[in-house]
C-alpha cells in the first residue's frame, strides 16, 4: 500500500492533487497524507495552549470538507485512510523524521506558488518535499485546473 504526501493549504485547489495521486496509481489502494505545515508560536503561553487538532479544525471550513468528501465518494475504492497532519518543524531534519514517521516515498506537489502559504503561521514546504522524499511528482495547477476547483 502507496504512502502519498500531498501539501495543503486547505482550499479546494489543493484537493486536485489528491485526485492526481488517485489517477498515478488507479489499480492501487493509497493511504493519503494532506500535510500543512505549521510554525510554532514563539511565545510560552501559546505554547501551553497548542493543539494541532484545534488548529486544523480552525482551517478545515465547510468547503473543504465538502469537497473532500466528494473526493472520497469518487474514489472510495482506491483510498485507504486520509489524514490531515501538521508539520511542525524547521529544518530539512525535521521533515525527514516526518517523513520516516509516516513512512512516505511519493509525494504529490503543485508547482512553486500554486497554493496559499502566505499566513505568517506557515510557509511552503516543497524545498523539504523536494530534498527529502524520494518520489516527487510536480504538476502545474493550471487555470483549467481551477476550473475543476469550481466543481467541487
């Protein structure tokens, strides 16, 4: 069973490259892995309060979700699990320990600014997807793309 990175900004666009990873291994049941990378508060008292549960719930919107399940209705034969993880970690050591964490060979990235991570809490994380995961498929989210984003 097929381990699949995919970054996520939680917008519908983001989802297309789920779909993506479904059609690159249409015979196969694939475990998906949306990962949004998350900076840590520097301050101690957030710190206290931190929950990646509560954090993804805030950026999980009723859009998404929806899209997402329509996702799964489409694909239901080929999806083992999906789940949505935060990368918390800094540097090119960080994501490789995520990476054997979660045992994951191929990933499946949009080109160089297609997504959203321009909230001060994050930042993009296809430098370390690139550097350390060894199968990287790089499409272009293309204004006809952004159309399938439409559908959904």
């Amino acid at each position: 069973m097929k381990k699949i990175l995919i970054p996520t900004d939680f917008s519908i666009k983001s989802l297309k490259l789920a779909e993506y990873a479904f059609n690159l291994y249409p015979k196969e049941i694939v475990n998906l892995i949306l990962v949004y990378p998350y900076r840590l508060p520097v301050w101690e008292g957030d710190l206290y309060r931190f929950s990646s549960k509560e954090i993804i719930a805030e950026l999980n919107s009723e859009e998404f979700s929806k899209a997402k399940n329509k996702l799964v209705n489409r694909y239901y034969i080929n999806i083992n699990s999906i789940l949505i993880e935060l990368f918390i970690g800094v540097n090119s050591y960080a994501f490789k320990n995520f990476r054997d964490e979660h045992q994951i060979q191929i990933a499946v990235v949009p080109q160089k600014g297609d997504l959203d991570f321009s909230h001060n809490s994050t930042f993009d994380p296809l430098y370390f997807i690139l550097k350390n995961v060894p199968k990287v498929y790089q499409i272009n989210l293309t204004k006809e793309e952004e159309d399938w984003a439409k559908q959904y």
